[in-house]
C-alpha cells in the first residue's frame, strides 16, 4: 500500500536493501521521495509473485526486473507503464548508453531503465598469482599456463558452479563469446544452430578443463567463492563484477587481495567483447504511486544517486558518466573502453526465457557429467527451433 513519501519496490536481492535505502536518500532530495525496498528472496517465488500481481491494486511502485527478453515477456502481457520519454531524457544527457536501448525496449517503446551494469568476467587471488610467480592473462595461451601452474601446486583453477541454476550459463557464454563474440550474437538471436563449429568448439574447451580438473565441482556453491579464493584453494573465479562486494565482505581488499580480469580471446585475432549483464527498473500501471515511481526513475540515473549507488554495489553504473569506486572495477571499465570491446547480452537475457530455462537445465546437466558435448548441444538446437517458433508465433 502507499506510504507518503516513499516508492515501494519489490526486488529478489534482500542484501541490496540497505543501498536502496542509501540511493533513495539521495533521490529523496530530488524527487521528494524515498524507496522502500520490498524483498523476495526466491527467485522462482519472486517471479511469480510480480507476473500475478502486475495488473492488479497489489503491484508495487517499482519493480526489479532483467533486460532483454525477460523484459519482451513481461511487456507484452501489458501492465507496464511506458517510459520512453524518460529513456529519452536521460540519452539527450549523455546518461545511458545507445547500445543498451534494444535491452530495455519492447515494439519500440522503453519500458525498462538501467538498474546497474554488471560485467562478466574472472576474480583472481592476488597473493596466490603473486606466490607461483603469475600474473593476470593477457592472452589464451597464458590463461592456459596460469591454469596449469595452479593445478601442479594443488589449487583448482576455475570456479564452475550449477547450484541455483542459472549459474550453468556462465562458462558457456563466456567461451562461445571468446570463440566467435558474432557468433554468439547470431546464436542467442536464433539466427545460428548450437551445433555449428563455435559452439562445438567452445564445449570441447570447457569439456576438456573438466577432464583436467580444472574446474570445481558443479555443486560448489558460489556463495563460498570469495573465502575460497580467500584461502587459495581457488586460483579464478567467473562471475558478474556486482560480486566485487562479496569479496569485500569476505575482508579482500581490492587491488591487494584480489584483481580481475576479461577471459582472453581464443585466438588473437578474435574481436574483443565483454559479457554484460544490466537489470531494470519497470512502472507498473497501476502502481499506488504510480506518478511518484516516474519521478524516482526518472532521477534514478542522476549522478549523485549513482555515486552511492555504486559505491554501495562497488560496480560499474548503468550511467557511463559515474566512474567506479572500486579500482579493480574502474581498471575493467578503462579496459572495456581502450580495447573497445563489444558489450555482448548476457544469455539468460538473450533469448526467449522458455529457451533459455531449458538449455540451461541441459547446461547444467553436461557439467554433472550426464551428457557429452555433441548430445548437450543438439538437445539445445532442438529446443531453439521449437521455442523460437513459439515465439514468433506469440509475437504474430
């Protein structure tokens, strides 16, 4: 129900509460109203939860929500306020990136604004790299030497985990974009089979790591990923930057405990690019504050509000004008820009989510030894032709 003052938002991160808070101060001072963090732990509960209540009295002001796809669905069951103009305002200053528009858009329209922007990419133990004389890869030839330096001294290279699901997407994204970043533009676009050769070629690189004992269990939670790195029983671990403050609460200091890096390209001559991952903020329709939740998202991107906002995650902004605090994220972003790498949509975004629920299921199957490479990716191909099919046929 309404508060004076304040804008609900319902989100499935209970540990960012204290940062709405924090933001919402400072918006507050802008809009006249605060955020009022509603949390659900439960993604799958989350979920449902948001698409019964969106239409009805009960929806929150604001609601957290995933780009691409995952926004396409909840668009076009309706219910969504339209913020294109907002989008708008906050291109004419320079404050979102183009690229991302096709993210948050749905025919056309905006009805998503950038909550954050996150990067895929690998945590690595300083002191451990520092010990056996390493240091952060620059190329695939050296990411494979650091591997095998800290497989001989007893350390598991990579971090490769399924717990929760979705994780099981990690490893895959990141090698077929590494294989070929166009391919995996043409795949997720259901314009490429999973069984054409990057794809074949980026399962036979992972299968192969597995075989070596480069990677942790599939069980292993990636909630201890931080202490695990913390005690060097772990050399890297992939996961979006927004986990820069986990490492922080497990007491890593950034730069002197812990740094990051892109994976290499396979091949030197393969385009760069990053794996990037940007939740959104959605209106719905019939909010209770429904004008105040407008003019929270559209101050959300305000720089001092990103200021604290990041600096609460220790993560890049959707704002491309906020620096991060985090000098390990801030190197990434310089990075990101001197080797202007193509921002590539993170997969459980990138697709029709009926398609991707399933082939991550099936990931998550290959990393528990159940499935080969070749079997994996035509149980994949096969769900492609069928859920894209469906898709269109919604769509028409």
């Amino acid at each position: 129900s309404a508060q004076p003052g304040t804008t609900s938002i319902s989100n499935d991160n209970a540990t960012w509460d204290d940062g709405y808070r924090a933001a919402g101060r400072e918006l507050e001072k802008i809009t006249g109203f605060a955020l009022r963090p509603l949390s659900n732990p439960s993604v799958t509960s989350y979920q449902q939860v948001v698409q019964m209540t969106l239409q009805t009295s009960k929806a929150s002001d604001l609601v957290k929500w995933a780009s691409g796809y995952q926004l396409k669905r909840l668009a076009r069951a309706g219910g969504l306020t339209d913020l294109t103009h907002v989008w708008e305002g906050y291109a004419a200053k320079g404050w979102v990136r183009g690229t991302s528009r096709e993210a948050v858009s749905y025919r056309g329209k905006a009805f998503g604004i950038p909550l954050y922007e996150s990067y895929y990419v690998l945590f690595y133990s300083k002191p451990v790299f520092r010990k056996l004389g390493l240091s952060a890869p620059g190329s695939w030839e050296q990411l494979l030497h650091c591997a095998e330096v800290l497989k001989r001294n007893g350390i598991t290279p990579f971090l490769a985990s399924q717990v929760g699901g979705w994780p099981a997407i990690e490893w895959f994204q990141e090698l077929v974009s590494k294989v070929d970043p166009g391919f995996y533009g043409r795949l997720v676009a259901g314009e490429a089979s999973y069984t054409d050769e990057p794809a074949r070629q980026a399962m036979d690189i992972w299968h192969d790591f597995m075989r070596k004992g480069w990677m942790t269990p599939p069980d292993f939670d990636q909630a201890r990923g931080p202490g695990a790195l913390k005690e060097g029983t772990v050399g890297m671990f992939l996961h979006g930057t927004w986990q820069a403050s986990g490492m922080s609460a497990a007491g890593m200091k950034p730069g002197t405990d812990y740094g990051a890096f892109i994976l290499p390209t396979v091949r030197p001559s393969t385009p760069k690019s990053v794996i990037a991952e940007s939740g959104v903020f959605v209106v719905p329709g019939r909010a209770s504050s429904h004008e105040a939740a407008k003019a929270n998202v559209g101050a959300w991107l305000t720089p001092s509000v990103q200021r604290v906002w990041s600096d609460f995650l220790q993560d890049s902004s959707a704002n491309p004008t906020v620096r991060a605090g985090n000098p390990v994220v801030a190197e990434l972003q310089r990075d990101i820009a001197r080797n202007r790498r193509t921002a590539l949509v993170r997969y459980w975004e990138a697709s029709p989510p009926s398609l991707i629920q399933g082939n991550t299921n099936d990931l998550g199957g290959f990393m528990a030894g159940q499935t080969s490479p070749a079997t994996t990716l035509r149980r994949m191909q096969e769900r492609a032709h069928g859920e894209w099919a469906a898709w269109k046929r919604d769509e028409a």
